[in-house]
C-alpha cells in the first residue's frame, strides 16, 4: 500500500463522496441485514402457531387464527420487499458517490501525469519509449481508478456488514458465531499467499503491456516504412509474439485469480456444515430456535458475495499498487532544467559559448569539446560540419532542451540558466532537423504557441517560406487538416511549414537547424532570399551540411568533432583552402553533375 499513499490527497480532495459513499454503504447494509431478522421472526411464528393451529381443528376460531397468521406473513413479506428496494436505492447512492468520486481522481491524476510529462526534460523522452509513457498514463491509471472505485467500494462494503453481520450474529448466540468464524484465518493466510502472486505476475503484465503498447505505437508511426520494404507479415508476425507473451501472463494471473473462488465457497460451505450441527445441538438444548439457525445461514450467506468479492478486490488493489509504483516512478522524475533567478527580459539576441562541454545523458556521447563561440546582436552565424560534428547539440543547449555538461551560454551576457525558461523560449524561432507538425489545419500550424496572431501575419510568414502557392491549390486552403505528423504534405512542404511557424514568432533569435535539406534548389534560393530579409533584424544561427546555405549568413563556422576548425566569410574560408573550400567543391561538382 505504500505506493497507493500518493492517492491521499485525492481522495482527501473529493472526501465528501466517501464520507456520504460510506454511510450510504453503512444503510443498505442495515436494510440487507433486517429481512434475515424478520424472516426469523416470520419462521418462528409459523412454528410456533401451527401446532396451535392444529389444535383447533374444525373449529371457527381456526379461521380466524389463520386470517391473522397469513396477515402476520404477508405484513412480513412486504416489509423484506420494502426493506430490499429500499436497499436498492441506497445501493444507486453508493454507486453514485464513491464510482463517481474515482472518475473524478481518474480525470485529476491524468491531467496531473499529463502536466508533469510536459515539464520534463528532453533527456527523459529519449531514454523512455512513447508507447510506456502511453500506457502509464491510460493503463495504469486505469487499474488505479478501480482500486479507488470499485475496490474501494466493495472493501468497505465488506469491512461495514463484517461488522453488522458479526455483531447480530453474536447478540443471538456468541459459541455459534465463533464456530462459523474458524474458516477465516485458513481464508486469510490464503488471500496473502495469493497475494503475493498477483503482485509479481502483475507488475510482469503492466511491464509487457507497455512493451506491446511500443511495438503497436512504432509499426504504426512507420508503416509506409514497412509496407516499402514488404514487412506487412513479419511486423504481425512480431506483434504476434509479444502478444503471444502478454497473453501467457495474463493466464499466469487468471489461474492464481482462479484459487479464490473454489477456496471462499469452501469455507463458506464449512461455515454452513458447522452452524447446522452446532446449531441442531443448540436447539436440542433450547437455547436456540430454528429460525436462529435459518437466520444464521442468511447471514453467513450474505457474507458471501463481498468474501468472494475481497479476492476480485485484492487483486485490483494489488494491480493499482503495481500500476501507481510505474506511475510514481515518472512523477518522481524532477525537471533539471529550471532556474532559481527566473530573470524575464527582452531579448537583444547576443550569444556566447564559454567553454561548453556536452555529453548526452542517455548514451554518453560526447558532442562538444570546450566549445568557444561569440555572436553578435543581430549577426546571422552559419554552423556547418559532417554528420556528428555536434551542429543540433548547439542549436538543443540554444533552446535549452539540455544544460551544458560544462561551461555556459550568456544571452545578453546573463547566465541562460538564471533565465526563466518560458519567457526566454517564447522569443525563439525554432525550426528542428526532425519536423513535426501536429494534426491540425495549416493555420493552427503556424499559430502554434500564440492565440492573437493575426491571419496577415500568418500569410506573410507562408509567403515568406514560399509555401503559399501550395497552399492556395488545396481545396480548403489554410483550413486544410493535416494527417498525423503533417503526412498529408511532401517532405519539403513539411520543412517550409515549419520555417513559417517560426518567424511567424517574429523571434529575436532565429534557430534553422538544417530546415531545407528536402527541398530543391530553385525553392532554397526564393526561401534564402527572404530569410535573408528576415534575419537582418534579428540574431540568427543556421545549421546545414550544405554550402549553399551558408553563404547568406554573415560568418561561417566549420564543426569539426565537436570543435571549431574554421570560421570567416564566404570569401576568408575560401581564401584559407581547408575544409570549407573542400566541402564548397564537392557541392558545387555535384549540382553541375
């Protein structure tokens, strides 16, 4: 239980439906429990009248005994059937209480791990699969809300006529309630064996759920990938064996579910075999009647369903403990990324590495090497350099999705870190290597992150990104939906979409992180023609492998293993004849070949 402590405070939050839950629970109780009384009192009386009645037999004063009699039993009827719809009611109520109460923790953790997900850094994306997160976030808080739902519903269901039952039991004869009771230990050593089964084959359940949830999750983001390349049936064949494995430990679980049930109506059979004889002997000595016995049983009986109940139960708080220990695991996680200072100024845009040092977290890979770099207020820097050099680590540290490992970046000359992140991120104008694009229309794509953006600016910023005429031939225009991940556009079409989102910002600080590699040359010459314009007033750092799009920038540098080789103009890097003019030849061969 110790896990399920993080619930508290939700279950504090909405302890209005549990108190009113609880005594609901408490009155259909009460209202189950008196028809066994009364069907005691109704045994009785027909016992103890119909020898009477016998007595006088063909007499009138049989007819009106038995008028009475049959006016006694029918009054008894109608109070059991009063006392069951009244106990119906009350059940709706219980129902109506705590059920919805864990709908409302449901909603509540949910949009918690979903809030506490968007704070994270994006170290902890990488080293987590998205189909984990997926399933910590519905799974498992699916198996949580049925602990403080219908688990918690029918533990206190027990708890509370495990009371009432015993206590009547006892006032009516206390050697027979202890009789009927010597089953519950053998019960109770059971359910914590058992339990401890369940535990273990449940967290193995939620852990190959989350594998099957990554594998789905994957095949489906790359199926034009595997459709290329024919795969269609060793993808199901693979989805098949995580299934298959899924499947087998499920079977595990339901076969240790499956003890609960012969085992509890064992012992509730025992219980009725010792009431009888201890009961049969206790009306032989008189100190019972046999509507004691016949109540007895109803009790016992009634203790049935939430005994039986208490293994569903266990098992659920079981899986609930599993599942909050996967959830807790991710809401531990702590946001490195913060500042103490939470400086918000307007950006200038001047930029200087000093002596940064980085290396990735997840897999240890050093990017940088003591990294110097100054950059001017308004100056448009190009970063260039062979795959791996560490041009996107710049442009991750420059949006602050990682800290340096050593050294640190000054904008304006303060400290990056004693910047409030937000503030800062919102006057970036950020286009990554990788793309994304939600599935919205073309409008709420370059709106992104703002909520009064007028449309001309919006038209601009396509035009600028020479996307325009694109988007005038759909037949919805800027309203157009795009599929998931923008798969309803071509690769360049996704790249200039995603250069208009971010000057659209109208950023201080421009980041291109190699956003024209999928488009042609006529179009890369229009979109650097008006970037070009764009980025006069304003800082910008563009990332590329290609010459042609450095050129524009007012300084060059060449990355080489996370250092820097070479840095200068167009014409100062050529004039050097190093690895700039080498890399400028080979490009320039290959668009004349």
């Amino acid at each position: 239980m110790k896990a399920l402590k993080y619930l508290n405070k939700y279950l504090w939050k909405y302890k209005w439906y549990l108190i009113l839950g609880t005594i609901f629970t408490i009155i259909s109780n009460l209202f189950g429990i008196l028809p066994a009384q009364l069907v005691r009192y109704a045994l009785d009386l027909v016992i103890e009248t119909l020898d009477v009645y016998y007595l006088f037999n063909d007499l009138a004063l049989q007819s009106k005994m038995y008028d009475i009699f049959a006016f006694s039993i029918l009054l008894y009827g109608l109070l059991i059937l009063a006392m069951a719809l009244l106990k119906g009611i009350f059940l709706f109520l219980v129902r109506q209480t705590i059920i919805v109460m864990s709908r409302h923790i449901e909603y509540a953790l949910k949009n918690d791990i979903y809030s506490h997900y968007q704070t994270l850094p994006t170290s902890f994306f990488r080293q987590h699969n998205t189909g984990d997160l997926m399933a910590r976030i519905s799974e498992d808080v699916s198996n949580v809300r049925m602990y403080v739902g219908p688990a918690l519903m029918y533990g206190i269901n027990l708890v509370v006529l495990f009371f009432l039952v015993i206590s009547y039991m006892v006032s009516v004869n206390a050697k027979l309630t202890l009789y009927v009771l010597l089953p519950l230990p053998i019960l109770s050593v059971s359910v914590y064996v058992v339990n401890q089964m369940i535990m273990k084959r449940s967290q193995a359940i939620q852990k190959q759920l989350s594998e099957l949830s990554t594998y789905v999750q994957e095949a489906f983001s790359g199926i034009r990938v595997i459709k290329s390349f024919v795969q269609e049936k060793h993808s199901f064949q693979n989805f098949e064996i995580e299934a298959e494995d899924f499947k087998k430990k499920s079977l595990k679980l339901t076969k240790v579910d499956a003890f609960f049930y012969p085992i509890i109506l064992l012992l509730i059979g025992l219980s009725n075999i010792l009431i009888i004889y201890v009961g049969g002997k206790e009306i032989i000595n008189g100190n019972l009647t046999p509507g004691n016995i016949t109540e007895f049983i109803l009790y016992v009986n009634m203790l049935t369903w939430p005994v039986m109940a208490l293994g569903w139960t266990t098992s659920q708080i079981q899986r609930a403990a599993s599942s909050q220990l996967r959830i807790n695991e991710f809401l531990e996680a702590k946001n490195t990324l913060t500042s103490d200072k939470n400086i918000m100024m307007e950006l200038q845009g001047a930029i200087r590495f000093a002596h940064v040092s980085f290396v990735y977290p997840d897999s240890g890979i050093t990017a940088l090497h003591d990294f110097d770099l100054d950059i001017r207020a308004g100056e448009s820097v190009a970063i260039l350099g062979t795959t791996g050099s560490g041009k996107s680590t710049l442009a991750n540290l420059l949006g602050r999705l990682y800290d340096p490992t050593q050294g640190e970046i000054l904008i304006d000359g303060t400290p990056l870190k004693d910047l409030e992140v937000h503030a800062y991120r919102r006057q970036l104008g950020y286009v990554p290597q990788d793309v994304f694009l939600f599935s919205d229309s073309i409008e709420n794509n370059v709106r992104f992150g703002t909520n009064d953006m007028p449309f001309e600016r919006i038209e601009r910023a396509v035009k600028d990104a020479d996307l325009l005429n694109n988007i005038e031939d759909f037949p919805k225009g800027f309203q157009t939906v795009l599929g998931e991940r923008g798969i309803t556009l071509s690769g360049g079409q996704k790249q200039r979409l995603s250069i208009a989102r971010a000057i659209a910002r109208d950023p201080k600080i421009l980041i291109l992180d190699d956003c024209l590699s999928a488009v042609d040359t006529n179009t890369e010459n229009i979109i650097l023609n008006n970037l070009k314009r764009i980025m006069d007033s304003r800082t910008s750092v563009i990332i590329s492998h290609r010459v042609s799009s450095a050129k524009l920038a007012d300084r060059i540098v060449m990355l080489d293993d996370g250092h820097i080789i070479e840095q200068g103009t167009h014409d100062q890097l050529l004039a050097i004849n190093g690895a700039y003019k080498e890399l400028y030849e080979k490009q320039l061969m290959a668009e004349e070949a």
